[in-house]
C-alpha cells in the first residue's frame, strides 16, 4: 500500500502451512539462523495514519505469533533488525535495542506514515531499550504492552492499558517442551564426539561392556541436563539451575547404580560417577537459563561464577580417580 513515506508491503495474520512447517523445523534446529523476515514496516490490513505502530523482532517466530495475533485488526508493524533471534534473547545482546530502534524508525519513514508519536513494544523487550532515549532521539514514545503477543487484542480494545495478568510471566510444561527439542540438536555433535572418547577409553582400559555403560553414562546425564531438569524445573527444589541439574543428575546416578548392579563396581567407579555425571548435568540444566524469561543477565553471570569451577573440580577428580583406581 502507499503511504507518505513510500510503498508498503501488506501481510495477512492468518499461518499457512508453509508457517507452521517453518516454526516446526526451527524448533528442530533445522535452518533455524536463517528463519528470519527482512527487517522494516509493514501493514496488518488497511491501516491509516491514526492507527497503532507494534514493535517486534525480525525472527520470523516472533513475527508470525505477533501477526497471527493481530490478524483481522488494522495497525503497523515495525520489525526491527535482530538477526533471526527473539525479542528477549536480542534484548539482552543489544540487538532489540535503542539503537536499532531509532534507525528503524528514521530508516522507514515512520513519522510521515503515522500522526501519532506512539510505538507499542513488547514487556521482554524492555532491557534493550531505554524509552527516554527513543523519545529524545526520535519523538516518539515508548509504551510497553504485554508480555504475551496474545494479550495484544485485548490490551488494544482496553485503550491501551496493560492489567495485571498481562505482565504475568508464564512457563509452563508446554512451554518448556515446545524448547528441548532444539536444545537436544544442539548437543548432539558434541555429544557424539566425546561418546565416542568416553566409549574407546573405558573399552581399551575395561573391556566393551563397561565402555556400552559408560557411554549410556554420558548420554543418560546429558539428557537428564538437557531435557529432564527443564520437565521438572518447578518441582526440583531451589533457584539455581546448577542445582537443580546436579539434582536430577544425582538422581540418574542412582538409577543408573540400581540397574548397571552397582553393588559390584569398584569404589573408585561408584565414585567417579557421582562426581562426573551430576556435574554434567548441572552444566546442561545451567545452559537452560538461556531459554527462560526471568533470569537476568548479573544472576546467570553470579551462577557461572559460582557453579562452573565447581562443575570442573568434580569432573577433573571424578576422572583422576577413576584412571587412579584402574591401576590400584
């Protein structure tokens, strides 16, 4: 459609399959830092000049919940250029910031297409940006909507006012289901190479059937990391994910004790697997972090500082004596 301040590219709210298809393989790490939109404004139905300006980010995710939400209703979108991640993830990287911002809002003409002086931003994109700064730079003001792109409807028709229940953050299991698959591609190149280090080294030095042990070992306290703490995030107890990782991996220990007839391993095996798997654990649950949306960058920084030399002490002595205890 024309505008003042040129042609602009018109999209629909409603997902194709193409969409859903898309959102399915970025879930699955398939092409997943390429799935992205060009960054500029765009009009969800016919709107004029008086109507509301969205901010999102540029990952085409973000872009299709946000348009979806929106479908049927008239306003702009202005998506900024956060090379294919989030809102909250780009954010805490700058990317979704003031700057980008500004030179959105310059880039594309912004004040020529609308009369008003007003852009609506998600809650989670708030660390990014400073709103005292867009206004001084650019005139137009910040307002922070919701947290959720589907309470977009609602807080439009509410005159712009943001309730409660829409700065409640939510993660639920679905939620955090919706984010392992990834997280599972993601190690499992490195997964693959150190199996197969563990798998020859405790072959050669104890023959193949501990080497197969020890191999479903590492799998079984990756994936406990990986997979199983985020399953049980609410219900482990404590704040840090270290933590709560170590749990769930003293956990697997004990299982893996039960059915690998730990009554008869050496004491030094016994334990080297409970120093080196719950530790492996922790790092995996500690990398999760990254996926939620209410940790901040200063408590992830304080956990790293605290939890990762931790993690190393006990996976360097759980190795030392399991080598030690060979030839004892």
């Amino acid at each position: 459609m024309s505008t003042d301040a040129g042609r602009v590219a018109r999209i629909c709210g409603k997902l194709t399959l193409t969409d859903h298809l898309g959102a399915c393989k970025a879930r699955w790490a398939i092409k997943r830092m390429s799935y992205f939109v060009p960054a500029g404004l765009y009009a969800i139905g016919t709107p004029g000049p008086d109507d509301p300006v969205v901010v999102t980010a540029n990952y085409k995710m973000s872009y299709d919940i946000v348009r979806s939400a929106l479908a049927g209703r008239k306003l702009w979108l202005l998506v900024l250029e956060t090379y294919g991640i989030n809102v909250w993830c780009a954010a805490g990287k700058g990317t979704f910031g003031t700057r980008e911002l500004v030179r959105r809002i310059e880039a594309t003409g912004l004040a020529k297409v609308v009369s008003h002086r007003r852009l609506i931003l998600p809650i989670l994109g708030a660390p990014g940006v400073a709103a005292h700064q867009v206004i001084r730079q650019s005139g137009f003001i910040v307002s922070y909507a919701t947290i959720r792109a589907e309470d977009l409807p609602e807080y439009l028709d509410n005159g712009m006012k943001t309730t409660p229940a829409m700065q409640e953050l939510t993660f639920y299991l679905r939620q955090r289901l919706v984010l392992i698959p990834v997280e599972v591609i993601l190690v499992l190149k490195t997964l693959c190479i150190w199996g197969a280090v563990l798998f020859l080294a405790a072959t050669l030095l104890y023959g193949f059937t501990v080497g197969v042990y020890a191999l479903a070992a590492l799998c079984g306290a990756v994936l406990t990391g990986v997979a199983l703490t985020p399953i049980l995030l609410p219900w482990v107890p404590g704040r840090s994910f270290a933590v709560k990782g170590a749990q769930t991996g003293l956990a697997w220990c004990a299982t893996l004790y039960l059915l690998a007839n730990g009554a008869g391993w050496s004491p030094a095996t016994t334990i080297a697997c409970f120093l080196t798997l719950p530790a492996i654990s922790a790092f995996y649950a500690l990398n999760f972090t990254g996926c939620t949306g209410y940790t901040s960058r200063s408590g992830v920084k304080k956990e790293m500082r605290l939890g990762l030399p931790i993690m190393g002490v006990a996976l360097f002595a759980g190795l030392l004596i399991l080598v030690v205890g060979r030839f004892l």
